[in-house]
C-alpha cells in the first residue's frame, strides 16, 4: 500500500481528514433481526473487534450500550422510533434525503473529548441488492465500517469484503489498516492527513 491508498479512506468529500478508533470496549445492541441473523452480527463484530486488538463488553458505564444497529425495509419506519432524534440529531430531516437517494444505509458516530469514537448508530435498509446477499456478507461488511471513522467515499465502488473459497472475508489491506490503526502508540484520533504515513509504517508489522 502507498499513502494515496490509504489517506482517501478517511477523506471526505469536503476535502477534510478524519481516522480515529474507538477509544472504549464496544457494546452492540441491535434490533430489528431474527435471533439466527442476531448471532450472525454479533460474531462477525466480535471477530473484527478482535482482530483490531480492541475489546467488547457487556455494558458502557456513560451510555449503556454505545453500537446501536436498526435493520429495517424503509427509511420511513424511523419515524416511529421514540427519543431517535436525540440520539442523533438531525436524523429526521435527513430521512427523506437518504428516502430520495435509495440509500442502504448511514452511520453516525459521537466522539470523546480525545476525539476517539464513544458511541455509533447504525441504519441499514434491506433493500432489494442487500436481500440478495448473505447474512454473513451483510453482517461483516457493517462490523468492518462501524469500527473505523471511514470516509463516507471509503467503500463506495470497491466493498471491504472479497471472496475466499466462497466465503466473505476481510481484504488483507483493509485488515492491515485496521491493525495499524489501533496500534495503541498512535494516537486515538487524527485530522492531519499525514497520518496516513504512519499507518503506512505500520502496515505489515506482525
């Protein structure tokens, strides 16, 4: 990998530079999914929080729980959702945006005073192109993007995902990124983007 691989994964589309890590164990909750497709995502957020180095627990002593997933058939359902304009403002005028561009889905993530994450909610629609794809598929594509402050652009034409022996896996380089992200001599968060060099320096180690 070379820095121009690595530096748009956290650029946004307003030309600003964010990486950062989760700075606390991850606690999921999520609703809106059959107990066998439960399973499914828990393992698949276990794994990746794993192989970042980072760690999960059974509660957070500030939110209670601090990765929240909805799965859902519309965006309108939101609506219905008590408190979820106070979870994330702004949701509700955004909602009809998401509706009009047929997206599948859209995360927001709070930050501590370090600027490492402390909460993100995740929305997925289940449209028809995710209905077509496995569970699997689904459930590791959503753990490798809630655990990195990803540009919005980071997977918009390449997936994080490929195939191995039919199965999904992470891409070795991605993964690479993860793992040097998390380095705990790095800083837990980063708006230069020369810090993609030192995740570069990182890559490959171990």
């Amino acid at each position: 990998m070379t820095p121009d691989d690595i530096i748009p994964l956290f650029t946004r589309a307003d030309g600003s530079f964010l990486c950062a890590r989760w700075g606390r164990p991850i606690v999921p909750v999520i609703f809106g999914v059959e107990a066998q497709t439960l399973g499914v995502l828990k393992g698949a957020i276990e794994a990746v929080v794993a192989m970042a180095g980072h760690k999960m627990a059974e509660t957070d002593a500030e939110l209670g729980a601090n990765l929240m997933m909805f799965f859902f058939r519309d965006w309108a359902e939101l609506n219905d959702l008590t408190d979820l304009d106070r979870m994330v403002p702004g949701i509700a005028g955004l909602i009809p945006k998401l509706e009009v561009g047929d997206a599948h889905h859209y995360r927001h993530f709070r930050f501590d005073e370090a600027g490492a994450i402390k909460a993100c909610f995740v929305f997925v629609r289940m449209g028809p192109a995710l209905a077509e794809l496995s569970a699997e598929t689904i459930a590791l594509t959503q753990a490798v993007q809630m655990i990195l402050s990803w540009s919005d652009a980071a997977f918009a034409s390449v997936s994080p995902l490929a195939l191995l022996d039919g199965a999904a896996v992470i891409r070795p380089e991605i993964a690479e990124v993860i793992r040097a992200t998390y380095d705990p001599v790095l800083p837990p968060a980063s708006r230069d983007p020369s810090h993609g060099l030192r995740l570069l320096a990182r890559i490959g180690r171990g």
